[in-house]
C-alpha cells in the first residue's frame, strides 16, 4: 500500500471524492441525474487507476472477468421495467456482498499473517458479505416471483440464533487460529451462506424492500471492512457511507411501516382478523358517476398504489389527471412511504409516465389536506388508507402511519375485487358512508373515466 | 494501514454517510439506495487487486468470480440509478 505510485492512489482518493460528491447530488431531485454520472466517472477512474497498479498478475483474466460482470449487467439493467426494479437492486447488491466475501476468501487461502485487528475485520467482512448475498439472493428470487411462499422452518427463531451463534463460534476461531486451516474456512463460509438464506426465507414480500435495504447497508460494511484489509481507503471510505446511510434508509423504512425491524426479521405478519366488527356495506359506483365527481370537484387527491403499477395504469392516470387539470380541477398525488416495493418507488413510476414531481406529494406534508379535498381516488393502494390503523388497537396494521384519505368529502376506489390488502387485513375505509367501489382493472377503469370527461368537455 | 488512522476513517465515512441520506426527500429514497448500492460496487477494485495478486488456481477462480460479481455490482447498480434518475422531471415535461 504505501509504496503504491502517486497515481494509483490519486485516482483511488479522487474515486471516493467524486462518490461522496455524487451522493450529495442525489439528495435533490434536480442534481440528482448529475450526482449518479460524477459517481460514474468516480468508479471509472478508480478502476482505471487499479489496472496501474504495478506488478498485477492476471490481467487477461481480470479484464475477461470485468467484461463479463460488467455487460451481463449493463444489459439487465437497461431491459429491466421500472416495476421490477426493487428485485434487480437486490440482486445487484448481493453480487458486491459476494465479491466482498469472495475478496476475504482469497485473503483467507493466502494465509498470510495479519495484525489480529485485521483479521477480525476480514471475518466480520467475510460473514456480513456472504450473509447479503445469499440474503439478496432470496429477496430477489421472492420479488421476481420464483418462490412464492415464504418458507419457514419449524423453531425458526430458535434455528436462525443456533446458525447465528455458529457463524459466530467459527468466526472467533477463524481469529484465534490464525492463518486457519482451508477446513475451517470452508465451514465458516458454508455457514455463513446458510445463515443469509434462512434468515430471510421466512420474510414475506411485504417486508422485503426493508430487508433489500439493510442488505445494502451490509454490503457496505463488508466493503468498508475488506477496504482496511487490503489497506485501501476508497473501498473504506465508499463502503462505510453507504453502510451508515443504508442503516438510516432502512431504518426510515421500518418506521413508515409501523414495523421494527426485530419484528420483520423475527416475527412474519400475519392475516390477523379483521379486528373490531366492521358495520356497513361496500357501495359501488360506475365510470360515470367517477368522473362527474371529480369533474366539477374543486380539488381531488389521487393516492396510487402498487396495483396501479402492475395493471400498468399510471399513463392513463396521469392522462386523466390533465384533463381534469384543463377543466380547472386541482389535482395533486399522495404518495405512502410504502408505496410500491420500495421507499420511493412509486414516485419512480409516476415520473415513468410523466408525472412532474412537484403534483408527487408524501404522507406529511398532503395528510393535512384531505379534509379539503372533493375527492380522493384510491387506485390499487389498501392498508396504506386504512383508518383502522389510526383507530383499532386489535388490527395487526395498528399504529401504522397512514394516508387519511377518509377525511375527504368522497373517497373513489377503484380495485379489482372486494380482497383484503397485503396484511390480510378489512379496509374499513370501503365501508364507510363516503366510500364508492369502482371495480375494475386499474387501467381500463381510469380509460374509462377519460372518455367520460372529454364527454362531459 | 495505520490501525487507528483507519478508525478516524470510519468514523468520518459513517459520519458523512448518515448526513448525506437524512436530507434526502422520500422521492428519491428508491433511487439513492439504488445509487448506494452502486457506490459500494467500488468492491471491483478490492477483488482486482486481490486476482491481481493470486497465485494458485483456486485463488485465481476465486478471485475471477469476484471480480466478475464486483464488476456486476457496479454496471449494473450505475445503469437502473440513472435511468431512474433521468425521468424525473419539474413541470412542462411531460
């Protein structure tokens, strides 16, 4: 490391320089776009400087490795849709995870002598790394839809702190042994891989997108470990932001569910009863009688969805919404915190469909507003405007900030049939009094609504 | 590395990495964590200096397979963050 050329470790600080740089600028949306290019570059320079590195063995090999990894990627990443985009950061996240283990495995195979810090920082990088990628792993393979069911052993609590404990046990040897003998290597790794893959098969697709986000913190850490391993500050500095700021997102995340992380990783939701009895009846409404309303409303608040993502309805609502926009209608969209798969993730599929991010508004700042609005039209959303969360102790989303989409004057929903949301829990919401179902396919129904308004002009 | 000067490191990093994120709008919480996700992809220069270094085979397909990973990390991570990033749009651009 310190007899490294000026160069190499230039190009290294200017790496780190230029990611922090780039995170920066993806804290607005307007230097967003700027901030992910100057990160760009940062990791082109970086590995630009590492191929000068002199001595470097294997070249053929490193670039025929970079070729593949990098193109295999690239084109999964362009052809992915928006919608599957949580699953495709997940397992972009579990390969840095598995690269950084991979980094301690060969670390590990030298059997080199390290100062005892360092190899303790080895083994933790090692176990958090192969924990994020076959974690990862799982977590994609429930998103795309590959294993349906969440899988849980029986004791599984009991069996995720044995495996635990174990990695830990074999951790500490690999420390107090060292250099360890391959035998003991290939068990810590073998474990620790398990403990990654049971640990997260018993989480439901709910919780996911939190579980992504603390992988992705994970991953980080493990970087920041293997960076002080191979003595290199951009891999510490890069890896350590993003562990630091990855725990905060994912504790962000846990929040806005109402859900602490113990409970997501320890206790899958379960369908609870509906709670308290639910008096009244479901009230349908047609596309017509829809669009009337919010044509001569005076303001009407649109809360989207993840099924309005999956029937593919978001141009035609956005398409609705400026006509309504035309006739002086005023429209704004609320967005919960769990919207979609992931934190966000719903304001990346308006903006798909051209939804200027200034009419995109979240829980604080529109929740205040229902009680002005006309209407509030509930495309494909669920728990996220049940007011049993505010009000039924005994219902298993209580507690869970939510979009108050009651307290508008008249609340339209439109939803594929009369099932509960993703808890498994009765929205009360359909049964109150200022409550109309539109039953229909998200994307049909919003055409449907459109031709009703240019009707009406 | 000088063991306590790599400890003022992470403290720093840590540091920054928690007050970069606590201003950051909901908006763009997918997209950040997309885009953290490719900064940690800077794993890539950790596992080439490590096949850079191999000496036997198995090293060498270790090493092969993190590079690969690593590099899989970053290409990817950088592609969905920015065509994430490029669609949002303030008014007048749709």
């Amino acid at each position: 490391m310190m007899s490294l050329p000026l160069y190499v470790q230039g190009a290294w600080f200017l790496g780190a320089l230029l990611f922090i740089f780039g995170l920066k600028g993806m804290s607005s949306p307007a230097s967003a776009r700027k901030g992910i290019v100057l990160a760009g570059y940062g990791m082109l320079i970086a590995i630009a400087g590492t191929f000068l590195v002199p001595g470097l063995k294997n070249l053929a090999l490193m670039v025929a490795a970079l070729g593949l990894g990098g193109a295999a990627a690239w084109i999964s990443g362009k052809k992915v849709k928006m919608t599957d985009m949580p699953q495709m950061v997940a397992i972009y996240n579990g390969m840095g995870g598995g690269a950084a283990a991979a980094i301690a495995a060969i670390e590990f195979a030298k059997g080199d002598a390290h100062s005892t810090v360092t190899t303790i920082l080895a083994v933790l990088g090692a176990l958090i790394g192969a924990v994020s990628f076959t974690g990862s792993c799982v977590a994609w393979a429930k998103l795309q839809g590959v294993l349906k069911k969440a899988i849980r052993l029986p004791a599984q609590n009991a069996v995720n702190v044995i495996l635990a404990l174990n990695a830990i046990g074999l951790g500490i040897a690999m420390v107090a042994f060292a250099p360890a003998k391959p035998e003991l290597i290939l068990f810590f790794f073998a474990i620790s891989l398990i403990l990654g893959l049971i640990v997260t098969l018993p989480i439901g697709g709910a919780d996911m997108p939190v579980v992504i986000s603390l992988f992705n913190a994970f991953t980080g850490l493990a970087v920041g470990f293997e960076g002080y391993v191979l003595g290199n500050p951009a891999l510490i500095i890069a890896g350590i932001v993003v562990g630091a700021a990855g725990t905060l997102l994912t504790q962000l995340m846990a929040k806005a569910m109402n859900r602490p992380l113990s409970n997501i990783l320890f206790t899958p939701m379960v369908a609870s009863g509906p709670g308290e009895a639910i008096s009244g009846s479901m009230k349908e409404v047609g596309p017509i009688d829809a669009a009337a309303m919010m044509r001569y409303a005076s303001k009407v608040i649109i809360v989207p969805g993840y099924g309005m993502a999956v029937a593919h309805a978001q141009h035609k609502v956005w398409e609705m919404t400026s006509i309504l926009e035309e006739a002086g209608v005023e429209v704004k969209f609320a967005i919960h915190p769990v919207a979609g798969r992931m934190p966000g993730h719903m304001n990346v599929l308006l903006a798909e469909a051209g939804v200027p991010y200034d009419k995109i508004f979240d829980l604080e700042e529109i929740n205040g507003e229902f009680g002005q609005a006309d209407v509030a039209l509930i495309i494909g959303a669920n728990d996220v405007v049940n007011p049993s969360a505010r009000t039924d102790k005994a219902s298993s989303i209580y507690g869970m900030p939510i979009l108050n989409a009651d307290q508008a004057q008249n609340v339209i929903v439109i939803k594929r049939g009369k099932g509960t949301g993703y808890s498994g829990v009765e929205n009360a919401l359909f049964y109150t009094d200022n409550c109309r179902m539109l039953y229909g396919d998200a994307q049909p129904m919003a055409g449907e609504i459109i031709q009703h308004l240019k009707a009406m002009g | 590395m000088d063991g306590l000067l790599a400890l003022y490191i992470f403290m720093l990093a840590a540091f920054t990495g928690y007050e970069i994120i606590a201003k950051v709008p909901v908006i763009l919480h997918t997209p950040l964590m997309s885009g953290s996700n490719f900064v940690h992809g800077v794993v890539v220069v950790g596992a080439m200096l490590m096949l850079g270094s191999a000496d036997t085979v198995l090293q060498q397909a270790i090493g092969f397979f993190a590079v690969a990973l690593g590099a899989a990390n970053a290409a990817g991570g950088y592609v969905v963050t920015e065509r994430m990033l490029a669609m949002f749009k303030k008014k007048e651009g749709a």
